[in-house]
C-alpha cells in the first residue's frame, strides 16, 4: 500500500509503467469537470471509475481487495477515511471473482485521505472504503484501475 499526495507521483515513474499511467492521468485530467463514469486509459489494462457519494458509517462498509487490479483512490473532492490490513491476515466471507471483488472480515489500520491525496491498494492488500470521517458527507473520488 501507498499513500501520498499526486504532487508527489513523479517518485513512483520507474515503479511500474501503467501505475504511472494511471497517476499521469490523475494529473492531466480535469477530475472535478468530469461526470460519474467509466474512462478508458489504456483499455482494460488502465481504466478510471469516477464516483461521487456520500461516505458512510463503519457498519455499512465491507473489507474487500482485487486479485486482478490495484487500485490508485484519488480523492477529488472531500475527504475519507480507509482502511488497510494485509491480505493474509484476513478471512474471506464472499467471492465475486467475475467483478474481481472480494470480501473479508478483518480489523485493520484506518487512515484520512484528504483531496490531492491518494491510496494505491495492491492484491495483496486488503482495503476499507468509503468511511465517514465524522459523519457522512459528500466525496468524488477516482479509483483508477491498473490490471497488475
């Protein structure tokens, strides 16, 4: 896991080509202009899901991960609290392997994103999105999806 702000993406260039794919497009793109939707980047190798919601309470968000992306979390509007544990010291609960989504019961670190700031979850990390900060309020966010 990576968290930091999009000023700073510049130090993950050499990391892994189509991550920086994805945060060159989180730079080069005007985020707030953009609808709710999905945006090709390079095909299904690099995508961007553009989202808009109100966050939520503890109890209404699941911990899940993604065998097939790593998602970069890009909040443009608002701020978030996440969560983050190892993948495995997690018990899975759900399949969905046809979405590449799976759920887990965990406990795991939670953190604050804020806008410019964003969280990079590997398959091997276990996340919790969409968390009230101190109550619902609204977010837009960009997952950006890069097929690993």
């Amino acid at each position: 896991m990576i968290i930091d702000a999009l000023a700073n993406m510049d130090f993950y260039k050499n990391l892994n080509e189509t991550l920086y794919k994805g945060l060159r497009f989180l730079r080069e793109t005007d985020l707030a202009a953009l609808p709710v939707g999905r945006y090709e980047i390079d095909g299904d190798a690099v995508f961007a899901l553009v989202q808009e919601y109100e966050t939520h309470l503890p109890e209404e968000c699941r911990w899940e991960a993604h065998y097939t992306y790593t998602d970069i979390q890009y909040i443009v509007e608002g701020s978030e609290k996440m969560g983050w544990k190892a993948l495995n010291d997690v018990v899975k609960t759900e399949d969905r392997p046809e979405d590449d989504i799976y759920f887990f019961d965990a406990e795991g670190d939670h953190f604050v994103l804020h806008a410019g700031q964003f969280a990079v979850f590997a398959p091997q990390d276990a996340h919790r999105p969409g968390l009230a900060v101190d109550g619902p309020t609204p977010v837009k966010k960009v997952v950006v999806k890069v097929r690993m």
